[in-house]
C-alpha cells in the first residue's frame, strides 16, 4: 500500500515538473514583445511581419498600448518618422518607459519614405532617443494611401510632392521580404544569447 502511493506521488511530481517546463517554454515565447508607434499602419503591417521572421514567438503591440513591461526579456521597438520626427506615441513612450528599456533593446527599426543612407539619420536618432546600442537597426519603406491621411497631412504631401514636381500618388514601399528577414535576423541574435 505505501508502495503504491510512492509511485502516485512520483507520477504526479513528473507531471508538475513536465508542466512547469511547459509553462516555461510558453514565457520563453512570449517573452519577446514588438512594440511599434504608427499613424496610417505600414509601421503596424512591418512590426507584423518583423514577428512573423521570428517565428510567430513576439507580442506585437502599439507604443501606446504596451503598459508593463517586466515581464519582456527581449524589446524590439519600431517607429514611423514623421516631419523627422519619431511617430508622438513612441517619444511618449520612450519619455516614459526608458528605465525600463535598459538592457531588453535588441533592435530598432523606423518606417519612412527616405532612401536607406538617409533613414541612418532616423535610425541613430532613435537609437540616441532609447539611450542604449541595440544589436540590430533597419529602415523600411512605408505606404501612402491618400483616403487615409489627415486632412493636415494631405494637404502637407501634396505640397511636397508639388515642391519637388512629382505627382502626388498612392504608393506602396513596404517589403513583406525584408521584413521577414529582419525578423529571422533578429531572432538568432536572441538565440545566441540565450
């Protein structure tokens, strides 16, 4: 009879232990957060597909929307630029959650119509913005969908678009790609340190 009951604590035991490493694999996978500041969704649709390169494993939330940040081992953090400027929320992020971010940025990317060689301003800008060296940084293309713009800010790109004689069009520079590549990117730094 004791011997019986042995053997139904020690199979239960294995069964907490196998669960709890269970657990522990599941936080490991959500460990990972994304999180992105964006104004007419490109940066949203890039942090995607960013998660997407890294296997599905990152949350993927809006700067705004992130609350605590404890239990994230691992930042991504992403940005539109606009007028030059990193997107409003992700400043306000960055002025608020910055102690928090020491040590958990593993890389940064911005979205914005400009050339890469430029975009390396935006990107050292963000960088600086965070306080810390992230491992990776990437710049990628945006969308323009006139239907979606502000009124102020449709009247602002078409100024532009004036200004430099271009037509003032829909357009379309994301790069499902080269985000997914970022993401694989990104991922075996990270499992590299662990």
């Amino acid at each position: 009879m004791k011997f019986r009951g042995l053997v139904c604590l020690i199979a239960v035991m294995i069964c907490l232990l196998s669960l709890l490493k269970c657990m522990e694999a599941r936080n490991d996978d959500k460990n990972i957060v994304i999180i992105y500041a964006s104004r007419y969704g490109s940066t949203a649709q890039t942090a995607k597909w960013v998660a997407e390169g890294m296997e599905g494993k990152p949350k993927v939330t809006a700067a705004k929307e992130a609350g605590d940040l404890a239990s994230y081992g691992v930042v991504v953090l992403g940005s539109g630029i606009y007028g030059g400027q990193l997107h409003k929320d992700m400043q306000a992020f960055l002025d608020e959650k910055k102690g928090e971010l020491k040590n958990k940025i593993v890389a940064l990317f911005v979205v914005c119509g400009s050339p890469p060689d430029y975009a390396q301003g935006y990107l050292d800008m963000f960088d600086e913005k965070c306080g810390v060296q992230p491992i990776l940084m990437r710049s990628f293309g945006g969308w323009i969908k006139k239907e979606l713009l502000s009124p102020e800010d449709y009247k602002i790109l078409e100024g532009y678009y004036k200004s430099i004689n271009q037509p003032f069009e829909d357009s379309d520079d994301t790069d499902k790609p080269k985000c997914v590549q970022f993401g694989k990117e990104i991922f075996k730094v990270i499992s590299n340190l662990h």
